[in-house]
C-alpha cells in the first residue's frame, strides 16, 4: 500500500481560490476542507503523508504507528 501527499487546497495551482465550476476543486475542496483522520481525529495539513483505507484518508503516521503497535504484541 502506497502513501499519498495531502494537496495544498490554498495554492491557486492546486484549487481556484475565488468561487468556480469547476468539479475538481469542488472535489478537493470537500475532502480536505475539513476532513479529518480516522484515527486521531486531527485535520489535515497540506504536504501531510496519508493513506486511503475503506475510502477514508489517515494520516501515514497514525496507521504506522497503530500497525507498529499491532505487530508488538
């Protein structure tokens, strides 16, 4: 399973910064605007590594740490 960054949603290069149609930032903009970690429950930060796991964004080090733990026992 592979990790993904967590885009910058405040970087015009990344989502219009003013109101647009445009499906992709509507997109970006309802995932990371207030998404948070299944795990701890904190927010995103953009450059954040995280993982998608049954369609729900965790923070890389949050599933590591859990998964480390699990393997410890």
């Amino acid at each position: 399973m592979g990790w993904l960054i967590v885009p910058d949603i405040t970087d015009e290069r990344v989502v219009c910064q003013s109101p647009c149609n445009h499906r992709d930032c509507a997109v970006m903009r309802e995932q990371w605007g207030e998404s948070k970690c299944r795990i701890c429950g904190e927010g995103f930060k953009a450059g954040q590594r995280f993982y998608y796991e049954d369609g729900v964004a965790i923070h890389a080090d949050c599933l590591e740490d859990e998964t480390l733990k699990q393997t410890q026992r």
